[in-house]
C-alpha cells in the first residue's frame, strides 16, 4: 500500500524555489527515503535518473576522475540511455555517504550547474563524515529529514473520514479552544493505540493496512532491527562493534526505569561515560535513537542550558520500541495491566517522535532536584514552552504546578487521553493531537493569558 508521505510537500516547494540548492535528505534506514524521492520524480518531472551508489558502486570510478557536473551528466545519460534534460529531469544519487566524491560533486552542481535537480539521500550520512579523509561542501547543499511515518500520515490512510474529522477541529481549535466532539474523540483514541503497536516504519504501516495481522508486523519490526544491527558490522570500527551492540540491546532497559535517565551501568556495571559515549554518539547520528538533554535552569537559547552528562535515550519510532519490549500488542489495545507498565514510555517515545519532527532535535527535559520532572521542554517563537506528557486520563499535577510556580510560562501543554481543555496558562490537548502542535502553539485562539501575578514575569 502506497503511504502518501507529507514532505512531498516541502519537495515541491524545494522545486520551485530559485535558490535551491542540491537537497540532501536525511534519515534513518528504512523510513523511505527512496520511495519518496522517486515519487517527487514522478510527480514533479518529466524524467528521473536514479544513481545508487550501494547497487551500482561501479559509478564511484567515474565521480573519482571529474567532479564537472556537465561531464557526470553526459556519462550518467549515457548508462542510463537518458537523455537529460536539467529542465524536466531529476536526479536522484541514492545512498550518497557510499561515495564521498558524489558528495563532493554537489558543490559543482550547485555553483556551475544549479538549474539541474539534484536529489540525495543518505542513510548515514553522519556517520560517514566522521570518518577519517571525508569533506563535506558545506553551504552548497540544502537539508531535509525523513522521519517514520507520522500518525496524522497514518490515520489518513487508516480512516479517511476520520482524518478529515480531525482535521477540521484542528481548525476550530486554531481560532478559539474547544472540545472534541467525544464520538470523534473515542474514534482518535482507539486510533492512536492502534499507531502506538504499530509504529511508523513504513513496511509496518503498509502490511497493518492491508492485513491488520500482528504476526506478520512483529515479523516485520524484528527484521528491521536485525538489518540494523548488521549495519553496526558495516560501519563502525572493529574496535567499537561490542559496544554499540551492548547498548543497543540494552536501550530498551534504560527507558523501562521510572525516571528513564541514561545510565551506562545499565549496559553492564563496570561501563563508563568514555567506554561508550563513542557510541551513543554513533547511533544518534544514524537517527537510530533521539538523545534529549536535561536542563535545570532555563534561558533562551535553551541549547545553553543543557546539562551533557545527564539525557535520555529515545527510540527513532515506537513500534519498533514496543517490538524490543516483546509487548503483544492487545495488551496496548486492550489496556492490561502489562500495559500500565509501559504505556508511560511508550507515550513518551511517541511524543517525541512527532515533535522532533515538528521542531528538530534542540527538545530537552527539565528537572528541579528530585522533586519534579517535565518531560520535555522546547524553544518555540522564543517562548520556553514546557510539555507534560501523561498516557491516560490522569493528570497529577505536582511535576507541571511546580514548573508553573518558578517559572511562570506564557503557555503549559499537557498532553493525554483528557479532551481539550485550557485553564489560563495550561493547554491540556488530546495526544492524538501531537502532530498538529507547532501549529497550535503559534495561534491566536490558544494564545498565553497575562502573568496575573506581580512577582514576575511569564517567558
């Protein structure tokens, strides 16, 4: 089943941009890079020539003799039997990290060639530029990144109407805050704990879709995690395979603590901070896993708050976290008391995903000694806007009324199975709703009450 992926979008207004540069799309594997550059191609051009430098390494030869982007184009016309035509034609260099002459081109391209379409993707890109004898020609290229498939992305191909549904109160909600009607509120919530077992690897997605058999996801989700842990052998040093397969095998115990702090002891007790920060390092850059950082006092930019000993460590998509948990996915569904157990972390991985995706990867989370936690604070609009995350319709408020009372914010975002609710500063927002977040909190209709107090200041 085809998945109609958002940033097709942003493409299309990549396309037709008159400084565009080559665009460069990142993202972790099998989150449909290729797919996605393919269907632009057929959607946005007359032709599309696709070079993939994992198939077909035989094109690294000729990237090494010239970098002359009028001469690249005659060879690639010629093995491909294209004509091309940098007026109608795109194209495509996948797995691009595999060759770093290809990488380097891009600059050609950029300053002699610029009308040609030129599109990229690499898996690990960060990863290959930290290896010894790489540059990278910088300022020539433009970035975007791929995530898993979002449940906005999914609940339009699982429940069209549904999707529309939501849609339309999303907005409502943009120009004053109300409820859910509660029959479309249920419908979502059913929904998301659907998307929740299943996550949005896109071969997931699909075979849920078309068959809703939970054996054959699973199947799915292990074999994902496997063909990842092979890359490990494929592309990091000998010397540092043992230790990024012990914490990847291990990511899952840290997050299934109550407070979710990393610690390396997890991976075994004699393990420290220098054994294996190579590799934390290693599979952030693969976008296999998020790295959020806590930060205790708060000041714009919130980057330099961060506290760099102490984050966590989240999956890139939550199925895949379930799978590692070897959850059943009726006890998701169902809400047993197997569950309860992980519905917390789960939701957190959840959250996070989407809003990574909406804001990048400057999010944090905030602690005040050991007495309150946020789950996650972010930087919008130069607003500090803290985003309590709860996975049922429970909401104890002391970690979120203790950040209240020393910092004032402008706007609390709570999310939960609750139904929309404001109460001065505090959004309570329904965490089917995530996806639509970045929207929200730049509208006039959910904008921040005054201070109403005197001592201080909202930020």
């Amino acid at each position: 089943m085809e998945i109609n992926r958002d940033i097709l979008q942003d493409l299309k207004l990549w396309k037709n941009n008159p400084h565009r540069k080559p665009l460069i799309l990142q993202g972790a594997k099998q989150v449909g890079k290729s797919f996605v550059l393919k269907k632009f191609g057929e959607q946005c051009f007359k032709k599309c020539v696709l070079i993939d430098f994992d198939l077909e390494p035989e094109h690294k030869t000729e990237f090494a003799k010239t970098k002359n982007p009028h001469r690249l184009i005659s060879y690639i016309s010629a093995v491909k039997g294209i004509k091309i035509n940098p007026k109608d034609t795109l194209l495509i260099f996948d797995e691009i990290q595999e060759c770093n002459d290809a990488l380097n081109s891009l600059k050609y391209f950029c300053e002699q060639m610029p009308e040609q379409a030129v599109v990229c993707a690499g898996s690990l890109l960060g990863v290959a530029l930290k290896r010894e004898g790489t540059s990278f020609p910088v300022g020539k290229v433009d970035f975007m990144t791929l995530y898993p498939v979002s449940f906005k992305e999914f609940l339009a191909l699982y429940n069209k109407q549904l999707s529309q549904l939501l849609e339309q109160q999303v907005e409502i909600l943009k120009k004053k805050v109300d409820l859910v009607p509660e029959i479309i509120h249920n419908q979502l919530i059913e929904a998301y704990k659907i998307y929740l077992c299943c996550g949005g690897m896109p071969e997931t997605v699909g075979v849920y879709l078309e068959t809703s058999n939970w054996n054959d996801i699973d199947k799915i989700s292990n074999q994902i995690l496997t063909a990842y842990t092979l890359d490990f052998s494929k592309h990091i040093n000998n010397k540092d395979i043992p230790r990024v397969h012990k914490l990847w095998n291990t990511i899952h115990d840290n997050l299934g603590k109550e407070d979710r702090k990393f610690k390396y002891a997890m991976i075994e007790k004699s393990a420290r901070a220098r054994d294996y920060e190579d590799a934390v390092e290693w599979l952030t850059l693969t976008g296999l896993v998020h790295r959020v950082f806590e930060v205790q006092t708060l000041r714009l930019p919130l980057s330099s708050c961060k506290n760099a000993a102490a984050f966590k460590l989240y999956l890139s998509d939550v199925g895949l976290l379930r799978t590692k948990f070897r959850l059943d996915p009726q006890t998701i569904i169902n809400g047993d008391r197997l569950f309860i157990e992980f519905k917390g972390i789960l939701t957190e991985n959840y959250v996070l995903q989407s809003i990574v995706r909406q804001l990048g990867r400057d999010i944090f989370y905030w602690v005040s000694g050991n007495t309150a936690e946020i789950e996650f604070v972010v930087q919008q609009s130069q607003k500090i806007v803290p985003i309590e995350v709860k996975s049922a319709l429970s909401v104890k408020p002391k970690s979120l009324s203790e950040y209240r009372k020393k910092h004032l914010p402008k706007l609390s975002v709570r999310l939960s199975l609750k139904n929309v609710t404001k109460n001065d500063d505090l959004l309570n927002l329904p965490l089917y709703l995530v996806d639509y977040l970045s929207q929200l909190l730049g509208c006039r209709g959910l904008s921040a009450v005054g201070v109403g107090k005197k001592q201080g200041q909202r930020i």
